[in-house]
C-alpha cells in the first residue's frame, strides 16, 4: 500500500510539473504574439515610410531635374538676346559664357544621376524601374546634345535654334515624368495609408481574439483558483475549483480538488477528533465532580462519624461505668445484684458493638464511593436483577413484588453494583414498614432527561413529621416489631442510600400518608446520544 500511495504521488507530481510545464511554454508563446502584435503594425508603417519617403525624394529629384533644365534654356535665351543686343561685349565675354552653360548643363547632369540613382532604390515594377532608368538615360543624352548645341550657336556667327528644340522637348518630356512621379508618390501615399488601417484592423481583431481567448483560458480559471484559495483559507473547506481552462489548468484544478478534499478530511477527523476529546474531558469532568462530591461527603461523614460515635457511646459507657462503681462500692453486695448489673454491663457492651459495627457498616459503604467506577449500565437491567433477589423472600412472607417498565432500556452513568445496593435498601424499608403482608410496586420510566426508578408500597405509611430526618443517621420511623423477616436496624439505610446517590450525581426523595404507603424515588441523568455512542465503544 505504501508502494501504491507513493507511486500515486510521483505520477501526480510528475503530471503537475508537465502541465507547469506546458503552461510555462504557451505563456511564452502568447508573450511572442503580443510582442507580434506591437512589432507588426511598427513594421509596415516603417515599410511604408520608407516607400512614400522614396516616392517624394523622387519627385524632388525629377522637379530640381526638371528646374535645371528650365534654368539652362533660360540662359541659353539670355545669352541668345545679349549676343544680339550687344554683340561687343558678348564677343568679349564669350568663353566666360561657354564656361556657364557647361556648368549649367553639368548641375543638370547631376541631377538626373541622382534621380537615375533614386529610381534604383526606389520600390518600383522592375519593368517600370528599368523603363524609368532607361528614359533618364535618354535624358542625360538629351541634356548633352542641347549643351553642345547651345555652344555651337554661341560660338557659331550664324543663328542656331536647335538647341531650343531639344530644350522644350526635353523640359516636356521631364514635366511629365514629374507629374506621374507626383501622381505616383500620391497613390504610395494612400496604399500606404490602407496598409496601415488594414494592419491595424487585423491586428485589433488577433488582439480583441487574444484578449477574449485569455479571459476564457486563463484570467477566469485564475481567478477560481484565487477565490477558492480565499475560501480555504477562511475555513470552507467543501470549496472547490472548476476544471476548465487550458489542460494544464484543468490539471492544477484536478490537484488543487484533491489537495481540498484531503484537507476536508483531516479537518472533518480533527473536528471529530475533538469532539470525541470534549466528550471525554466531560466524561472525565463528571468523574472528577463525583469523585469531589464523595471526598467531601466522606470528610463530612469522617466528622460526622466520630461525633456519631462520641454521642452514640457516650450514654452505654456511662452506664456500664455507673454499673462498675456502684458494684464496687457495695462490697457486700448478693450475688443476684452482682449478676444483673454483670448483666447490664454485658447489654450495654454488645448495644456498643452493635453501634459500632453500623457506623463500621456506613464507613465501609462510604469509602468505596471514593473508588467508584463510573461507567455507562441499564438501569432497567440492574433494576430487574435486585428485585429478582427479594422476590422469594417476599413471596414466602405472604407478599408480592411487581416490575413495570416502560421502556426495554435506560442507559446512565454510574456503579451498577452501588445502585442495586440503594434499590436493597429502599425494598427492604418497605417491606420492613409493612404491618400487613408486603405489597411493593417497582416502576422503572424516563422523565426530564433521567431515568426514574419509583418503589410504592401499601404499607403503613410515615408519620409527617418524621419525614424531613428518615435521611438522617440513626434517625427511623416508627414500625411494628416483627413485622420484616430482615432483622432490625439503627436508621442508617436511608443515609447510605442518599450518600450512594449523591455519589453518583443523582438523588433520592420519600413521600408518605399514614395507612396509605410510601413512595421512594430514585433519579439518575441519562446519557446524551453522542455520550452513549462514545461510552459504548469504551
């Protein structure tokens, strides 16, 4: 078994750290898609930057391409009008004019080498781009023939306007392809712009996808397991997780159910645990209370005994004292007078011994209270028992006992044998006070969470007044010589049984009318459903 619990728990423990595990992984995985998510439309913007800053880095270039070319026919008319205007100082500074439209016709070549070099890295067809650079190409050629042309007419003594030709052509051909650079640079611009409300479209839709898809597998099984957590802790212990979510919090909700049931289970064996504990500390709290009880009753009898006996042997000893001085002072006393007061001595000595063996007699039935065994018995058992006992004697005497009981058992706490003892006590005082032949009823019932034990006889009843001290030592009331088969006794029955009683956490009271009979009735408590459980099993 201990092979199997411990398998178990290497598996379960091996699934856990798999599904950590895995959970772990897909976190990961979620963190990437949302770095994705931010990176993604950075990314196309950054694309698309490039693409319209490209465009329009272009379409400068075509237009400072297209302004030189303007510039250089501009000079050429200039210098076209100075030579006519004044040819004397045109002759003069004719190099110096040749010098400026090379230059002007350089600054122009530069140009279309840098929109020749923009077009290659601009994000075109390869067909337009090789197109475009072949049309520059074009341009450039174009641009030398009108710088030749026009220092030919500079320098020629006759008027030449082919250059103006091929100036006008070439501005047209270069405010075209500004205008479709421009127009091109425009439709970048909105497909960039389209791009990028798609891009930002999709990656709402994946992210309000991922937001919702985290809230069913993750935030909602979380904050389950945060709640059940809180309610374990606040000591609900029949809490528990629902498995759903991801498998590996199904797999966390799995252990953390199992994990909630064995803590259920403890804490339902401590509360038992406890409460067994209650109800044997109270078990032993009433022993301890009866066992209190006793001790003071066995000090009180311990000073009530000596007083007894001082009081009680006090009157036979002064009496066979006044005997002995009285025959000793006579010394010429008869024999007869010797004899009676010999006789009296010897009365008086065994009225002595007969008072001390009932105070030895109440002694001994009270010490043993101090070691009582208190333990759950049936009364209606131990009842039946001890009237089984005086049934014969009864019987013989002319008499009758009944028995009724009202129910089949009464379970209570205390010495079966010390009960019975009481309940010998009690059926003899009936029968003994019973001028006619003894009619005893026996009723055993439940009432106000005891068990009540009634003993009714038809006897001759007790006078008032010595009802309040039939519970007093050596105290009886009043009963017609011979009328008990058990002898007769110094009035200390009725002070065991209260004693014994009292012992046990119960009582016992007397009712009596003269020539009607007596009712003596005993209680015990009866034992709670969860104390007969627990003294049941003991």
């Amino acid at each position: 078994m201990l092979f199997r619990n411990g398998g178990y728990v290497a598996v379960r423990a091996g699934k856990i750290i798999l599904a950590v595990t895995t959970l772990r992984i897909k976190l990961w995985v979620a963190l990437l898609f949302v770095l994705a998510l931010i990176a993604t439309p950075a990314f196309v913007a950054s694309k698309a930057i490039k693409t319209v800053s490209a465009h329009f880095a272009l379409t400068d270039a075509s237009t400072q391409s297209l302004s030189a070319l303007q510039r250089l026919t501009v000079l050429g008319y200039t210098l076209q009008q100075e030579r006519f205007t004044h040819p004397a100082d045109f002759a003069q500074e004719r190099d110096s004019y040749v010098d400026g439209v090379r230059a002007h016709v350089t600054n122009a070549d530069r140009y279309l080498n840098n929109e020749i070099r923009l077009l290659s890295e601009t994000p075109l067809p390869p067909e337009r781009r090789a197109a475009a650079i072949k049309e520059e190409m074009h341009q450039r050629e174009q641009l030398q023939r009108i710088g030749t042309q026009l220092e030919r007419a500079l320098l020629s003594a006759e008027v030449d306007t082919q250059w103006e030709d091929l100036a006008l052509a070439a501005i047209n051909v270069e405010e075209r392809e500004v205008k479709a650079t421009q127009r091109v640079s425009t439709e970048a611009l909105a497909r960039v712009i389209w791009t990028l409300a798609g891009a930002v479209a999709v990656v709402g839709l994946l992210g309000l996808l991922g937001v919702l898809w985290a809230q069913r597998q993750i935030i909602r099984p979380l904050a389950h397991l945060w709640h059940s957590t809180q309610a374990i802790a606040d000591g609900e212990y029949a809490q528990r997780v629902p498995t759903i979510g991801t498998s590996e919090f199904r797999a966390i909700a799995a252990s953390f159910n199992t994990m909630a049931e064995k803590i259920e289970c403890a804490a339902n064996s401590m509360r038992q645990t406890n409460d067994e504990l209650e109800r044997a500390v109270a078990l032993r709290t009433r022993e301890l209370a009866a066992t209190n009880r006793s001790l003071e009753r066995a000090n009180r009898l311990r000073q009530q005994f000596l007083a007894d006996a001082s009081h009680e042997m006090r009157t036979p000893l002064s009496i066979m004292r006044s005997e002995a001085e009285i025959t000793l002072r006579d010394q010429a006393a008869p024999p007869e007078a010797l004899r009676g007061s010999l006789d009296r001595v010897v009365r008086h000595s065994k009225l002595m011994a007969d008072i001390i063996e009932d105070m030895l007699q109440i002694a001994r039935a009270e010490e043993p209270l101090l070691q009582t065994s208190i333990a759950p018995m049936d009364t209606v058992s131990a009842v039946r028992c001890c009237v089984d006992d005086f049934r014969r004697v009864i019987e013989a005497d002319g008499g009758s006992i009944r028995v009724s009981s009202s129910v089949d058992s009464l379970i209570v706490e205390g010495d079966e044998a010390r009960l019975k003892q009481v309940i010998r006590i009690v059926v003899d005082n009936a029968v003994c006070y019973s001028s006619e032949a003894p009619e005893v009823d026996v009723t055993i019932a439940a009432g106000d969470g005891d068990a009540v034990i009634t003993v009714a006889d038809h006897g001759n009843g007790i006078a008032p007044e010595d009802i309040p001290h039939l519970f007093q030592r050596f105290r009886r009331g009043s009963r017609k010589p011979g009328t008990s088969p058990f002898g007769n006794g110094q009035g200390l029955g009725l002070s065991i049984a209260r004693s014994i009683m009292e012992a046990m956490g119960g009582t016992i009271s007397l009712a009596s009318e003269l020539q009607k009979g007596t009712i003596v009735s005993i209680r015990l408590p009866l034992m709670a459903d969860a104390e007969l459980i627990d003294g049941t099993r003991s």
